[in-house]
C-alpha cells in the first residue's frame, strides 16, 4: 500500500500563516525570509467561458440577500486565491456594485496586501453593511500599515465594530493602542468596555495598567472583571486589594506625568 508523505509546514515569520517548508516567499505577504517584499506572479490565466460563468454567478450571489448562498459563494470565490484578487480590487473600487461586502470578506479571507489599499477605502467611505465587512478584512492581514485604519475606526460611534476593533488590537504591541482601548473601556456599550479591558491585558505592556486602574473602577461588573483579569496577566492587583497597589498606580501616574512634562517644557 501507498502511503502518501505529509507536508511539512512551517510559520511564516511576518505574517505567520503556514506555508511549506521549502517556500522562500510567502505566498501570502509576498516577503522573503529577510522580510524583503518580492514580487510575485499572481496574474490570472485566461480562464475558459465555463470559468467566466461560474466567476460572474459567484459574484452575484455575493450580494444575495440570502445569507447561506452568499456565505458559500464567498468560499467558492476565495478558493480561487491570488488569481482573482486584481479583478475584485477593480470590483470593489466601485462603489456603485452590488454584493461588495462580500468582496471585501473574500480579499480578506485570501489575504493578499495588495487588497489593503482598497480596503482602507471601503472602511472609511461605504455604506455601513460595507464598512463593517472591509473592517473585518482588514484585520484578517494583522499588518503594522493596518493599524492607523482601525484606530480611525475605532472612533466611529458603531458598538458592534468599536467591540471588534477592541479585540483585534490587543493582538498589537503598539504604545498607540492604549489611549484608544482606554477610551474604549469607557464606552457606555458594556461589551465594546468589556472588550476594551480584556485587549490591554492581551497586549502584555505594563503601560496599560493605569487604563486598567481607571476602568476596574467601573461599576459595571462585567467590565471589572475583564480589567482586573488584565490587571493580574500583567503582574498587579486590582485597585483597593492592598495599600501597594495605590502606590504602584501613583508610581505610574507620576511617571506618565514626568514624560509628559519633560516633552512640554525641554
């Protein structure tokens, strides 16, 4: 009998999507194992009429109105990988096509960075079934150029996207993020808080713990309970269960405040 020889596969280091071991370029991020970018050959073959047609049937059923069709019509097109990435890049650059939520969802479930650009449009300039989708596309990529994007979106009155953009960004180790998440442990929408308080915990930076000193004092109990697990993931206590706490929290505080003075007045 036959035994077929798994693939062996490794992580790539910038984007961390597994390829296989012999790959020098990740497919995916489309750098080399220096991080230098490469240019890839990601063009289409002509594709027969039969190809045509299921391609076009695909896209129009991204815009069903029926969520199972459209949820399996997005499968089928990201299937199709990198091929088909230019001409849903050209698809979604205008806005006056139907189904285009669905094409953001299929750029980013094939995660090729050419898309960013396209996608950083949609989330600031669709209607709002859009900006959500090309939200969520957008994070698929986990790239440091995303960031400024889902900071802008994380100031636009939304829950259910502030909730996400919350999540997403204590995957970051970015000093930018905790004003952002502090302002978002605040949001009168407890689970966009809960969120909020959780993701400064996830990002692992002790700087975060004065945020979480405030947000503990919620008196939500929802939201106190995400702050004070943070608060122990990064080695404190929760406010008011010792004297050393308080100091701590005044030691960083101070802190914060001198940095603050020393750039004002140097």
């Amino acid at each position: 009998m036959a035994h077929t020889k798994a693939m062996i596969l490794k992580p790539c280091p910038y984007c961390h999507k597994d390829i296989p071991r012999g790959m020098t370029v990740c497919p995916y991020c489309h750098r080399n194992e220096a991080g230098q970018p490469v240019q890839m050959d990601t063009a289409a073959p002509s594709p027969e009429p039969t190809n045509g047609k299921f391609f076009d049937q695909d896209l129009a059923e991204l815009a069903s109105e029926d969520p199972f069709v459209k949820e399996q019509a997005t499968i089928r097109m990201a299937q199709k990988g990198f091929g088909v990435v230019q001409a849903l890049i050209s698809i979604l650059g205008d806005q006056a096509k139907p189904g285009l939520a669905g094409v953001a969802k299929v750029l980013g479930r094939i995660g090729d960075r050419r898309a960013i650009g396209v996608l950083t449009q949609a989330a600031k300039l669709g209607d709002e079934e859009l900006r959500t989708a090309a939200v969520w596309a957008l994070a698929q990529f986990h790239e440091p150029e995303i960031l400024p994007a889902l900071l802008s979106e994380s100031e636009r009155p939304h829950p259910v996207i502030q909730g996400f953009i919350a999540h997403v960004l204590g995957t970051y180790q970015d000093a930018r993020i905790i004003p952002a998440l502090d302002k978002l442990a605040h949001h009168p929408n407890r689970e966009v808080a809960f969120h909020a308080a959780y993701a400064m915990g996830e990002m692992g930076d002790p700087r975060a713990i004065s945020a979480l000193c405030r947000a503990y004092r919620r008196r939500d109990p929802m939201v106190r309970a995400a702050a004070s697990a943070s608060l122990r993931r990064l080695g404190a206590s929760p406010p008011g269960s010792s004297f050393r706490w308080w100091i701590l929290c005044g030691g960083v505080m101070a802190a914060m405040v001198a940095v603050f003075l020393f750039h004002v007045y140097r």
